[in-house]
C-alpha cells in the first residue's frame, strides 16, 4: 500500500461533488486515522476561508469561481500542511487529502549486529522415516529456534554428522543456508530470532530387515518426536519413546512416537524391525546345495570305475557344475530383482530336476542316467 504521505496535497477531479466544490479530508498517518475538528484554511485568491473537519475528517467548501487559484492549508500540532495550488474547477469538484505526521507510531529499530549465543531445536523438529527395498530414508525436519532478540552466531558451528552407513545425505529444497560434505552437515549462521527451518535427507541399508539408528546434534531438543512409515509389520523401539501409537493418515498407517526432552550432543537410539527386504532362504539353500556337491563328489571319486563309466561320470560332473552355476545366477538374479521374474519359478524347478538326475546317475549303480534323463539334461 503507498504512503499517504506521497498523495498529500495533490488535487485530484471528481465528479461525485457539485460543480465548483472542494473537499480537503485530513489525517494523520493512515487513512483509518480522521482528524476531527480540524480547522483547514482554503486560500481563495487573496481571500481566506475556514471550515472545520466533520466525522469522517472532510471539510467541504462550495460556491467557488471556477478558474480561481486554490490552496488548502491546515496546522496540524505545529506541523503546517500545504496543497498544491490549484484551480477552482468550473464543472464536477475536487478532493485532496492532508497527511499529518503520526508521531505516535514508533520507528523501527536499527538492526543489530549479531550477538554471541545458543538456539534450540524447537518442538516442531521430527525425525521421519520412510522403510524401502532394504534401504531406509531418514528425513530430519529441524526448528532451530533462537529465542533472543538479536541474531546469533553459536560459539562453536552448527554442525553433526550423519548415522554411519548413511549415503546420499542432501538438504531439501526451502531449507535455511546449509551445506553437506559427505555425511557432514553445517548450518550456516548467524540465526535469525525466532525459527530457522533446516531439512535434511538421507539413507540407510538395511538388508536384513532391521536398523538401528543413533543421531546426535549440537543442540538441545526440546522434545523428541518419531514418524515411521509402516510397511507390513514393521516395529520402532527406543528407551527414549515414552509413547507411541499407531495411525492411519491417508490410508497409509503410519507408527507416531513421542519422547521427552534430548540434551546436546546426547545419542538419539532407534531401533526399527521387521523391515521389507528379501528373504534369505535362497541363499541358504544353495549353500545347503553346494556342501551337498562336495559330499557327493567326494563319495563319487572314491570309486574305482572303469574309463567307460569315468568318461561318463566326468561329463555329469561338467554338467553338474553348469547347472549349479546356473541356478547360483538365477537365485542372486532373482534376490536383486533382475531378469523376468515370472520364468524364476519355472526356470528354477528346471534346474533343481536336472541336478537331481544327476546326483542319482552319480550316486547309482548305474553310470549316468537313462537316455530320456540324458536328453533332459542336454536341453
């Protein structure tokens, strides 16, 4: 809004008045602020008329010859208050607005250098956590709060470092001045009063389906609040949590913790499970597959059997060990979820026969398998 200082004085047509009329409405500082009962002088020519402001801070004056030279003037607590010289107008009327000084209103303070001091993190600062594939991010939502009316630089920077294991650590976008360097983040200062927003993501492995978390910062926490994103069962503990509950917003559950207050430099410990991740029962069981491999070549090659039968054994073994491969690759493809996932089932079933076959062709009496177990495992 422009101040009415800037629009003091000036004459301006309407044609809301009758001709030949002048209205001079008085105020002091801002148009909510009529002055009333104001005496305003109006210079007509040599001659000087005077009328007094009514409610709404105006003073009308009627019955001017039109091209007469006009001034308005009033003295407002010793501040004299001048408009422009105008001409009385022959058809509609004038208004013009006298701006006094409000000495009332109080100047702003000059801004002062910043100050030597502390902050906090306020009770809006939360930590979220959002489980993925194996991986968790972790998201810092931090009020940094300097209560003083100056702002403030720390004794020592604002500055902690990220969980270990933590990668791709970055400040969201909205975020007070702050830079990573690595898993090191800093604050820059100084801290403005009132509250500073810092937003800091990150992410965390967690292959087995569990984490546990522990976060310091350089200053006090008023209160410790956790939001996790549930996935399936996963389960949050602390010995810092006084309560927790769970909570639907969005349809998507969500586990809300509360704990009290957490001093500088003091451990924040979470402990999440039951996380998503794959399972490791493929792993097992062709390690399970490979101790049985050796067991079997190891009875196998304590036989004594004739070149025929050698020869023979010789390609099972050869092709043993491909399928073997083979089912490793398929297992590690499908943990990561590489190639067509909907053959695995299939493809899998495939490969655990053919070695089947010929652990028995091996184990038999017989020197390999039945010629339509032989054309199996040639396909």
């Amino acid at each position: 809004m422009p101040d009415p200082k800037q629009m003091s004085g000036i004459p301006r047509p309407v044609t809301d008045l009758p001709d030949g009329a002048v209205s001079v409405r008085v105020i002091r500082g801002a148009l909510s602020n009529n002055i009333t009962n104001q005496p305003v002088e109006l210079h007509v020519g040599s001659e000087v008329r005077t009328a007094k402001t009514d409610d709404s801070g105006r003073a009308q004056f009627s019955g001017l010859t039109p091209g007469t030279t006009l001034q308005a003037v009033a003295v407002v607590d010793g501040e004299r208050l001048e408009s422009q010289e105008f001409p009385a107008p022959s058809r509609g009327g004038i208004r013009l607005l006298l701006v006094a000084t409000d000495n009332t209103k109080k100047s702003e303070p000059a801004p002062t250098a910043p100050v030597t001091g502390q902050v906090a993190l306020g009770g809006e600062s939360r930590i979220v956590i959002e489980p993925g594939d194996e991986v968790v991010l972790v998201y810092y939502l931090l009020d940094i709060v300097n209560g003083a009316r100056a702002s403030v630089n720390l004794a020592t920077p604002f500055t902690f470092d990220m969980p270990t294991g933590a990668v791709g650590t970055a400040i969201l976008e909205g975020s007070s001045p702050a830079n990573v360097s690595g898993g090191h983040v800093r604050v820059q200062g100084p801290f403005a009063p009132g509250r500073t927003s810092v937003q800091i993501v990150t992410e965390l492995p967690a292959p087995d389906g569990t984490l546990q978390l522990a976060q310091r910062f350089p200053a006090p926490l008023e209160r410790l609040a956790v939001i996790v994103k549930k996935v399936g069962p996963t389960t949050l503990s602390s010995p810092q949590i006084a309560k927790q509950q769970d909570v639907v917003a969005e349809s998507q559950p969500f586990i809300v913790a509360a704990g009290g207050p957490i001093a500088a430099g003091q451990p924040i410990e979470l402990s999440l499970a039951e996380l998503p991740h794959h399972s490791a029962a493929p792993r097992r069981t062709a390690l399970s597959l490979a101790a049985a491999i050796v067991i079997i070549g190891f009875l196998v090659s304590s036989r004594r059997p004739d070149r025929d039968a050698e020869a023979e054994r010789k390609r099972l073994v050869a092709r043993r060990d491909k399928l073997f491969n083979d089912l490793v690759r398929l297992e590690n493809d499908h943990r990561n979820g590489r190639g067509d996932q909907t053959r695995y089932p299939a493809r899998r079933e495939e490969l655990m026969a053919g070695l089947e076959r010929i652990y028995g062709a091996l184990d038999g009496d017989d020197t390999g398998p039945e010629p339509a177990d032989r054309a199996g495992l040639a396909a």
